[in-house]
C-alpha cells in the first residue's frame, strides 16, 4: 500500500504517473484514450503498470473530462428550470450583449434548459433578504407532479431571486420536491452559487443539474470497473479548484468538475514552485490544437469566478484561472487579404496534422519548427514517428511564394508569430492582470510548449524559464501532488459607514463551519488548513478585490479600521489610484478548506562530474540565423550539467530549445533551468 | 470654426457644407453665407456634380485634413524596413495596452453604466491624431474616435502639452457624440518629443441639465442635456486642475459617483501611457512611427480588398424615426452609398432637416454609424485603426437631422439614431451583399433614466440602464433574441444588482412572444420589465424610439413588432402612457415624469425584422417555435400559414 496513482484522460492519451512512496519512483507512461467509453483506456492503461500489483496502490486520482465533454457537446440530461415568478426568461434574455462588435452572423448560444421547460413559482424575496410573497407549498407540490408526468424530464434546477440572502424557499422547494420526484436529482443555487446576480447564478445552477445524471452514471460505472479489475484503492476525482473529491461526492455536484485535467500542470507546476524555491511562475501547456496559460503567484494558483461554457455562458464557482488559447503546433499558416502572415486559429489537429505527419498539406507551426531544424525529424516522439521534411518544405515554401521570402525566413516568421500569439495569453493573464512579466519564470510543458520556451522569454521579456520533468505527462503527474480542498463563498454586503462586525463574524464563520463539514463528510480529517477572504469594492463599484484575513479580523477586539486602510493600499497597488476617505462594501465572504495530506518526496538526481556529452549537432535556425548546436538527450543530463545557448535537449515527449544568449542549467531533480545571460 | 480672440468661447460653429466637417480655417469658398463654405476642392467638385445633376461619384475619395494635419506630409517617408512580424506583435500588443485600460475602467468605476454596462472605449492614437488601436468596448465610440481625436489635436496646441498633462473635453459639436460621452486624453512623450495619445471615452451617467441621467426627451437645446466642456485640461503635469474638478463636480446631481468614473478614467489614461512609453522605448521611436503606419495602410488593404469584392453601384436605404419628442411628425433618415472599386461615399443629404428635439445626430455619430454599420458586413478580423475607415467618406451636410447645428439637442442621436442609421447601411448594403445582411435589429437602447433620494443612503441616486431588443433575421439564422442595439454592447443591470442599488422592485423580466418579425428567418423577440416604484417617489425620463413602427424586414419578412412604455398609476389597473398621464407629445421621448410609489412602468423592446418570405420557413422550426413559445399557434397560422 505505498503507490499513489494519477491519471489523466486526455483527448488522444490517457497519461500515468505512479509514484512509489517507500523507493520514491516515479513512473510514467500512456495509452491511447478510447473516447466513446473513456474508463476502457483507463482500465486499459493500468494493465500496462509495470508493478501491476494493485494491491500495492494506495490512492488514485483521475483527471476526468466527462463533465467537459458533456457541457461541450451538449449533452447533460433535460433540466427542468424552476424559479421566481416572471423570471423565467432570463436564462434566455441573458445580460443582452454579444460576442462581436461587428459580426451580423452570430448566433446567441442557448441556455442549458429548454424553455418549454421552464417553471415558475409565486414566490419573492426582497433586496434585504425579507420575505415579500410566501412560497405556497401547494403550488410547488402542484409543480412536482407537472415535472413527473413529462417522462423527458432527468434533472431539476431551482435559482430563486435573493436566495443567496435568504435561502429560505429554495430549501423548501428542494424538500417537498425531492419528496414528490424521490428519482430525480434537484440542485438548488443557494447551495451550488449562493452568489448574486440571477443569470449567472442561475447558469450555474443549470450547469449542475445538467451534469448530474451522466456524472453520477460514470462515477458509478468507475468504481465498480476498478473494483472488478482489482483496483480497490479510494479514487477520487480532480476539481475544478485543483483539490480532489470523492467519486460520490463527484456525482452530488458535478458542476465541480466542468475543468479537472488541466488544473494538473497547474498544482504540478505549484510544486515545481516550491522544490525549486521560485515565487512566481507562469505556466504555458502548449499541445497540438491549444495553448494553456495560468500563474502560480507566491507559491500559489490563482482562482477564477468568470469561468464560461462557451461566451456568454457562465459558471461563477471558484476555478483553477486557465486561459485557453487556440494556438498550438498544428496552428496553420496563411496569407490574409491585406497580404499579412497569419498563423491560426484554424489548426489541422491531429488528422490531417502537420504537413510533416505525411496527410495534410497545410504549412503548420509544427512544420516550422522542423524546417528550422528544432524538431528531428527521426527523433519525433522519442523515434516512433518519422516526419516528411520534404512535405513540410513545400507546404511552407507554398506561403513563401506569396510573401516573396526564401522558406527558411518565412518558418521563422510562422514561429514568430506563433509565438507573438501566445504573448497575448501571456499578456492577458500578466499584464492585465497588473502583474510584471520580469517578476516571473516561464514553465513550459506539453508536447510543444518546451520547443518554445527560449523565444517567449525573449519576447515577453522573463527572465528565466523552466522545463519540468516529464512534461509531456504533466498533468497527470500533478495528481499525485493534488489536496483535497473545498470552496465556499457568500454573497452579504456591508459598508464600512454602518459596519456589522457580529453579522460579518457570523457568517464567516457559518462558511468555515460548511466548508470544514464538506471535507469530513468525504472522509478528509488530515489538519485541515483554513483560508479566509473578503472580496471588498468602493460603494459603487462593481468589482472586487480580494483580500485574505485571518481568523481575528472580525473578532470584537479587533480594530476594523486596519481592514479598510488594507483595503485601500490593494486597490492603490492593483489600479495606481485609491479613494481615501470613500465608502467601503464587502460583497462576498469566502473561505478555503485543505486538507494537508502528505506531499510525495520527489526523488533528486545524480550530481554530474563531467561535463555532459551531445548525443548530436545539427543546423538550427534562430532569430539571430542559423547555428550548429548541440543536441543532448535530457535522459543523460546530471544534477549541476550547464548548456550555454543555443542548444537543444530532446527527450521522449519533447525538444527544449535553448537560444543564442541563454543558458540551461540541471538542477537536483532535473528540472531544466533558463535564464538569460545576455540580452 | 471662428473662436473669440482670446480664445475663451466659439463664436460660430462653420462647417462644410457638403460633408459637414468643421472648417477651422479659411476652407474653400464658393459663395457667401454657410452654403458656399466648403472643407476641399473634393466637397466642392461633388456638389458641383450634384448641382449639374451628374450622378458619378467623385473618385477616388479625398478624405478632409484639419489645418493640423497640413503640417504632417501626406505619404509619410519610411523610417524602417517593413517588418511583418514587428507589426503583427505591436498590433496585438497596442490592442492589448487598450484592453488592460478597459478592464482598469470596468473594475474601478463607480456607475452602473460603465462596470456592468461596459460604455466606455479605450484606445490609442499617433501624434497626427490618427487612431493606431483600440479595444472592443463600446462600438459608438470606436467609430466616432478618429474625429474625435482630431478635432481635440486641432483646438490644443501640440506646444502647449507636456507631461503628466491631461485633457478631458465632452462637446458634441467638436467631435463628440454627445454630453455624457466624456473623452480624456493623454499625450504620451519618449525623450521630449510627443508621440500620441492614450484616449478613453466614456458615459458618464450624470452631467446635469433638465433631468437626472441627461436623456431629456423633450430637449430643445443643448443646454438642456446636461453640462457642456470644452477642451480643456484637467490634470497638469500629473496635478490635478481643482478648479475644473470643482466645476464639474459642482454641476451633476451625483458628485461621488462622477467623481469615482471620472477618476477611473485617469486610471485608465495614466496606465495607457506608461505602457504604450515602454513599448516605443523597447522599439525605438522610428520603428514605433513606422510600424503604425504601415498597421494603418494594411488595415486600408484590408478594407479595400472588402469594398472591392462588391458590385459598383448606388445603393440606397432609408427609414423613420417616429418622432422628436416635440412635435408629434416623423423624420427620414436616408443613405445613398455609392460603391465605385474599392471605395464608399456614404451620402447622408437625402435626410430630414434638423429636429427640434433630441433625436439629432451629431458628424461623429453619423460618421461612427457608418463604420459600425459597414464593419458588421466585412471581415470582422480587421483592425479597428484610422485606416480601415480610409476608404469610406461621408457626408452629412449640416443642419439636418444627421448633423446637428449649434445649439439643437442631440442626446438621443448617440443612443437612437445611431443604431438606427447603421441598420440602413446594412440595409443598403443589402442590395450588393445579402447574404451578410440583416433584418433591422430593434434599434433602441430604451434609455429609461430616473432619479431619487435613496431612503437608506441619504444620497441622491440617478441610474441610467439599458435594455436589448431582437436582432434581425438573416441568412440561415433567425435574428437573436434580446441583444443590445448595435451602436453599443454594453449588459443590462441583473435585478439582484438593481434592487439593491435602486429602491424599485422589478416584478418581471420576460420574452414578448410573437414580436420576432416573421420571415424565412424570424426576427429575434424582444423583452418587457416591469418596474414597481416603491417607498419614495421617482423623476422619469426617456428617449426612445419604436413605439410605432417596428424594425424593417428585409426580402420579403415582415416588420418587428414595436416596444412601448406603458405605465400602471398607484391604485388603478389599467396600462396607459405618459401621452395620458401627462399630456406628453410622445410615449418614447418625455422628460421629468414624477412617479409615486405603488406606479408601475412597464418598458418593452422592440422584436427584430424578418428575412425572407415567412411562406419559406422550414415547418420543423415553426412547429418548435410554438413548442418554445417564441411565437403563438395563432401567429403560426397567420403570419406562416402554418397548420400542422
């Protein structure tokens, strides 16, 4: 009982890490997803695990997309959409605007129910949470018995205007409901988003319910597939927050789950932080079809509310903040119509692929990559794919043509502004963040993202860069390092001209009491790390800072005056300007729960005493022009081993490329390290 | 332009008489009086041509230089070698520096309008004011920025700036859209030499004038609308300039909210410049010059590659605003385009005089309307610089309701006649690109505004709210429902956030069935709130549009159903309008209507038009539009002869 598994399913592999906590080894490898049933790859993959001694395995952790595929292909089950009289349509009026400026061809994305399916209950609470109309408990049994008698009907989703002041009639609601349809799963927002705002709220909530019936399902089928094939470890499941949950409490909330998989670079990526003593880092996930960017600030991964199934559609839970661009080594090259070299976002993905995979005959950032010879065509994929050089040549020598430049210029020009496209996500997630790049590392996993990590330092000016250890299975290496972790947050505003510090006491404490009770109710006891936060705005304004407090903040000795002088040094440090003197309101009370469970020991590597030996040298092209550089074979490479650019590192799942003015240095686990030596 | 001597006031607001254009020097002269005063040779050899009754249009176009520009060459000499990556980077990155101003502005500002409904637009311009990026915010603004931009560079003399100066200027004669549209600029130099500016425009909700929220329906005159400002700067050398602030703030009913927007709107400036500064440090300022210009002549391409893909010819559209507000009469708007290769002239002459309510446009309203408008036909990934609107000249001759003359009243022409001019561009467009056209959208921002005294505040409240009528049908898809008028993008308040920020309960917020025009493709419906005035009484006004005709189909669809107003005194059960409560012209256009507590207003937005013959309609979506409820069993029969 000492090997802790994390698995990843992914579009084309479900990536294993195993990692054995008595040898400290750690242990990775793939196999192909099988989508239509993604528990047979997973079933699959761990037949193919070299110390296949289940017995052996105490924990797995699972990435699942099952939530994201249903939402992306729309199909969760029929909701029935329950709420406040003459307020059904506003999961279909929405907040009125639109995607594109000028685009007279889009088309509004449709809410998660059908309207035809939407109900409404006489009832209403006012902005202070008092009680205008009663519910009528008749009228809500009457509503039960509809929703029976329409067979269609899988799952019920209840918002109520103010519920998260004064959940009263929601509570009610999903009583008697729950007695009337016993068989059909009801989410209420209260208890999904207790947040206002209705739409969102009310998208949320949709979001649940919509999910609930083919999460449960799969959750369900997981469990018993592991149990038939040995596998009795607890499984849990990766959140959307980066903390695990049980595969039942999975199937109670399954709006947790809409983003798992990628949140593993992200808390991978936060370790890497920490073994290597770096504060803050940016991480860019770059694939075939789409590039992933997230900050870990201080230590730690950044959260989002504006989460979007597709625009205009939210879910406003607390989420790992990734941003996801279209942009990856299959991008494709084109000329526009004012003559100018574009790249993306339309990608040839994995079928046809770049042109090198031998089908397609579009020139892709991959094809780029190889006729500047970054990418050996005989090494690709660790050697189990041979690339068409000739075919990549001709398919970029096709957009040379047009813009009368040799091929060789012009894949650097389809590199470059490959890359400028990803200094917009880098841009978008630092800079309008209010972040400074030069406080950052730039850590690159992924197939492609190492291939790239020289020049996006140079570009965004950071200074230093990193290229984990098995970056190709970075994800699923993530959830052998993942907590259990629960988020809850509350919508009560105060002002600081008439401030109520027993009621903000109050429910405070109300959140550490929920959020504690959801982690020991799964089972989760390890010390129980505590965080708690008020999300607070000049009166009037209508966003949010965050600031952390501890536990004596609002204690009645506590002097709150501190709370608004710390409120506003943030807003003078985020935006440059403050408004001394003006009214303060806290909007939303949140509080985090961790559980601490032990953290694995990554095994070190062994300390070079020799310099490291290219296994080649091949002509690479830069910026700067072309250079013969060394190729090492990241496998060989020692704790201390130094490369000064440029050089390559090649290993299985990926190529490093270092630049001209760069230098890579190996530190004690093997992570790759960047930093610029002369600009 | 003829100013005191001293500088201090304008005496006369000259313009040209065929584009109408601000003349601020000699122009060219024809003839006596404001009919012979012309900004070029191009504007007088047009009208020639008109007065001939020639009907070719003068091409290529010549688009009008302020005085300013004389000083700039016309075909700028290259500094760099052209360098597709650079500008591809600096592109995205300008855009970026705009969008991190517009998230600045949106987290910090203190008015509903501004945080949820996001009407303001940021952007950065050259030193000849020509627009190098900006940020897709508020499209009204988008457009209507390059004249914005120049007429300020125009009236400031270059010499007189320096840095940590600030300019703000909202007069809607000189550029601007109207008096809310506040416009903050801020030069931004590198080793001494003015390269540009950081400029932000955005709605400030309060300014003054007849009524709370500035939409006065029953204006007559500018002074009317609200608190009028010049040019003039309001920091200095990083220092605030007290005696603009006090001014200001001293002439709107909610000095701490305005001064919250307006600080935000520094904000928003002052983190433009030291962006932009360190981009054009890392580049160089040769290569910053050059890489904008060639950025604004690829954008150029771009918009001619567009232009010319259509067939030549004069393509023309026009429409009706139902009233002003004043007198109970309607008034045409009409477009003429004339395509000819790669270039438009949009012609705005044909259109009605000059109202004597609110409903007039002012040239930057019009000129924005007609990017908006053909912006919404062409390849949407073009970027929004000076330089894609080369191609396209309008005109607008002044004193009509498309160009508003000194000192007639145009708060409804940002808000209005915008959308509803760009909707006959596109419905002129029509006629050489179908396939991209649309239906009328509903036109209208519903622009219902009010204030109070807040019963728990003890402060006085004004909120200026939006709502979103259907779009349009067009091909292969039915118009959306409850989209915002195409002049802005902002969001509606959530009832949460009203309720608690106003004391008014909404009681409704629903799809007004069958109001989707019917067509092949269905107009989009629109939406009714109902609001309930609860413990203290209320000031109303509206500038609206809609009431009585619905939005134009197109190919053969039919009209959308028209919005209203309509209002439920305390104690009755019978919907009436203002037209009866109090003897108000128009139910769209009123000013100051006090509401008791226990009234109710009921505000409904217009449905969009159809696209093509309803008999063509596939019956699988009529049959699921009655399961939906988008439209009755009764409309499916009459208007779609729908049985099954």
């Amino acid at each position: 009982m000492s090997h802790a598994l994390g698995i990843d399913v992914g579009g084309t592999f479900t990536d294993f890490v195993a990692y054995d906590r008595v040898n400290k080894k750690v242990e990775v490898w793939k196999e192909l997803s099988t989508p239509t049933d993604p528990v047979v790859g997973i079933i699959g993959g761990l037949g193919r695990y070299k110390s296949n001694d289940a017995a052996a395995v105490e924990h797995i952790r699972l990435g699942t997309t099952v939530a994201t595929n249903a939402i992306l292909e729309r199909k969760g089950a029929v909701v029935a959409y329950v709420t406040t009289k003459g307020f059904k349509d506003v999961i279909f009026v929405q907040r009125g605007n639109r995607k594109y400026h000028y685009d007279a061809s889009w088309v509004k994305p449709n809410p998660l129910a059908k309207r035809r399916h939407c109900f409404e209950l006489d009832e209403r609470i006012d902005a202070y949470g008092n009680v205008l109309k009663p519910l009528d408990e008749a009228e809500v049994r009457a509503l039960g018995e509809q929703i029976k008698a329409n067979p269609e009907i899988q799952a019920v989703a209840v918002c109520t205007l103010f519920s998260y002041l004064n959940p009263v009639h929601e509570q009610r609601i999903k009583e008697i409901l729950t007695e009337v349809l016993p068989d059909l799963p009801i989410s209420i927002s209260y208890e999904v988003l207790p947040k206002w705002k209705e739409y969102e709220r009310a998208s949320t909530v949709l979001a649940d319910a919509y999910l609930k019936p083919v999460v449960s399902r799969q959750m369900g089928s997981m469990r018993k597939r592991l149990d038939e094939a040995g596998f009795q470890a607890p499984t849990v499941v990766i959140k959307s927050n980066g903390g695990e949950m049980t595969l039942d409490a999975a199937a109670e909330a399954p709006v947790n789950l809409v983003v798992s998989g990628p949140t593993g670079g992200v808390i991978a990526s936060r370790h890497v932080a920490k073994l290597t003593g770096i504060d803050h880092l940016v991480t860019l996930d770059m694939g075939g079809t789409s590039t992933d960017v997230s900050v870990i600030l201080d230590g730690q991964e950044r959260f989002t509310t504006a989460f979007e199934i597709e625009w205009g559609v939210p879910i406003q839970i607390p989420i790992i903040d990734i941003r996801t661009i279209g942009a990856g080594g299959g991008s494709i090259a084109w000329i526009d119509k004012g003559g100018m070299l574009r790249v993306g976002p339309q990608s040839a993905g994995a079928n046809p692929g770049p042109a090198c995979y031998g089908k397609g005959d579009l020139p892709t950032v991959t094809d780029a990559n190889v006729l500047l010879g970054r990418i050996d065509p005989d090494n690709f994929l660790g050697g189990r794919m041979r690339l068409d050089v000739e075919r990549a040549r001709k398919a970029v020598a096709s957009v040379a043509e047009a813009l009368g430049q040799d091929v060789d210029e012009t894949a650097l020009a389809i590199v470059r502004i490959a890359n400028n496209n990803m200094v917009g996500a880098l841009r978008s997630v630092l800079i309008e963040g209010g972040l400074d790049p030069r406080d950052f590392t730039l850590s690159t996993f992924g197939g492609a993202g190492p291939l790239h990590v020289g020049e996006l330092m140079v570009e965004m000016g950071i200074p230093k860069g990193i290229v984990p250890n098995h970056p190709g299975q970075f994800s699923a290496y993530g959830f052998i390092l993942t907590q259990a972790r629960v988020d809850r947050q509350r919508t009560a505003q105060l002002t600081s001209n008439r401030f109520d510090k027993a009621r903000a006491a109050a429910i405070m404490q109300s959140l550490v009491d929920e959020a504690k009770a959801q982690l020991t109710d799964q089972g989760f006891s390890d010390e129980i790390k505590l965080t708690r936060a008020l999300e607070m705005r000049y009166l009037g304004q209508n966003y949010e800072l965050e600031l952390t407090v501890d536990e004596s903040t609002l204690s009645p000795e506590a002097d709150i005056e501190q709370l608004w002088e710390a409120f506003h040094a943030a807003h003078k440090a985020r935006f440059g300007f403050n408004t001394k003197g003006d009214i303060i309101e806290i909007v939303n009370f949140a509080v985090t729960a961790i559980s601490d469970s032990a953290v694995p020991e990554i095994p070190k590597l062994e300390r070079a005493t020799s310099a490291p030996e290219p296994m080649g040298r091949r002509s690479v092209g830069y910026a700067q022009g072309r250079f013969e550089v060394d190729v090492h074979d990241r496998d060989r490479l020692l704790a201390g081993h130094v490369l000064e650019g440029p050089v390559i590192v090649e290993e299985a799942a990926s190529v490093t490329v270092v630049c001209p003015g760069q230098r890579l240095t190996v530190d004690d686990y093997g992570h790759l390290l960047i930093d610029t030596i002369q600009a | 332009m003829r100013m005191s001597e001293n500088g201090f006031y304008v005496e006369k607001y000259n313009k040209c008489a065929c584009c109408g254009l601000l003349v601020y020097g000699e122009g060219v002269r024809t003839g006596p009086g404001p009919k012979g005063l012309f900004c070029s040779p191009w504007c007088v050899e047009w009208t020639e041509r008109r007065a001939k009754g020639e009907d070719d249009p003068v091409m290529p176009i010549v688009q009008p230089k302020l005085p300013f520009e004389a000083a700039y060459p016309s075909k700028h000499e290259r500094l760099a070698p052209l360098d597709m990556v650079t500008m591809n980077i600096m592109d995205s990155t300008m855009v970026s520096i705009c969008r991190e101003m517009g998230i600045l502005l949106m987290k910090t500002s203190y008015s509903t309008i501004f945080n949820e409904g996001l009407d303001f637009t940021c952007a950065l311009a050259d030193a000849k004011g020509d627009m190098i990026a900006c940020a897709e915010f508020c499209p009204t603004m988008i457009g209507g920025m390059p004249l914005l931009i120049k007429t300020c560079a125009q009236e400031i003399p270059f010499d007189t700036l320096s840095e940590g100066d600030i300019l703000l200027h909202n007069d809607p004669y000189r550029g601007g859209l109207h008096c809310p549209e506040h416009t903050f600029f801020k030069p931004f130099f590198v080793d001494g030499e003015l390269l540009g500016f950081a400029v932000c425009i955005g709605h400030i909700a309060e300014i003054g004038g007849m009524v709370p929220g500035a939409f006065c329906g029953e204006a007559t005159e500018i002074f009317h609308e609200g608190m009028r400002v010049p040019p003039v700067k309001i920091m200095k050398a990083g220092k605030d300039v007290e005696e603009v602030w006090k001014l200001i703030l001293a002439n709107t009913r909610t000095p701490r909210q305005s001064y919250g927007d307006l600080r935000a709107m520094i904000g928003a400036v002052d983190l433009g410049v030291d962006r932009i500064t360190q981009i054009v440090r890392k580049y160089g300022k040769d290569v910053f010059k050059q890489t904008c210009e060639d950025l604004m002549d690829y954008a150029e391409r771009r918009m001619r590659a567009e232009i010319a893909a259509f067939a030549d010819g004069v393509y023309s559209f026009e429409d009706v605003i139902e009233n002003d507000g004043i007198t109970n009469t309607p008034y045409t708007i009409a477009v003429d385009l004339h395509l000819h290769g790669d270039e438009i002239v949009a012609d705005f002459g044909r259109s009605s005089k000059q109202a004597r309510g609110p409903i007039n446009a002012t040239l930057g309203v019009t000129t924005g309307a007609t990017y908006n408008g053909i912006l919404h036909v062409t390849d949407a990934s073009i970027p929004k610089n000076s330089g894609c609107f080369r191609p396209i000249r309008v005109l607008s001759p002044p004193g009509h309701v498309t160009n508003v003359d000194y000192p007639g009243p145009l708060v409804a022409g940002n808000t209005e006649t915008h959308p509803r001019l760009a909707d006959i561009v596109i419905g002129a467009m029509a006629g050489c690109t179908p396939d991209r056209a649309m239906a009328s959208e509903s036109g209208t921002s519903t622009n219902f505004v009010f204030g109070g005294d807040h019963p728990d505040h003890d402060e006085y409240f004004a909120c200026y709210d939006i709502m979103s009528g259907g779009w349009g049908g067009r091909k292969g898809h039915d118009g959306n429902n409850t989209v915002n008028a195409i002049n802005g993008n902002c969001r509606f308040n959530p009832t949460e956030v009203f309720e608690t920020r106003f004391p008014l309960r909404v009681e409704n917020c629903e799809l007004v069935q069958d109001s989707g025009g019917a067509g092949q493709w269905r107009g989009g419906l629109g939406y009714k709130r109902t609001l309930y005035v609860t413990t203290v009484p209320i000031t109303g006004s509206q500038c609206s549009d809609r009431h009585e005709t619905g939005p134009f189909p197109l190919f053969g669809g039919e009209r959308g159903a028209a919005g209203g107003t309509k209002v439920m005194k305390a104690g009755t059960d019978r919907w009436t309008t203002v037209r009866e409560t109090n003897n108000k012209v128009s139910s769209s256009k009123y000013a100051n209507v006090v509401f008791e507590p226990g009234d109710r207003i009921l505000l409904i937005t217009a449905g969009g038009g159809g696209y093509g013959d309803p008999k063509q309609r596939d019956p699988e979506l009529i049959r699921e539009d009655v399961a939906e409820g988008y439209i009755s069993q009764e409309q499916a029969r009459s208007a779609y002869g729908f049985t099954g």
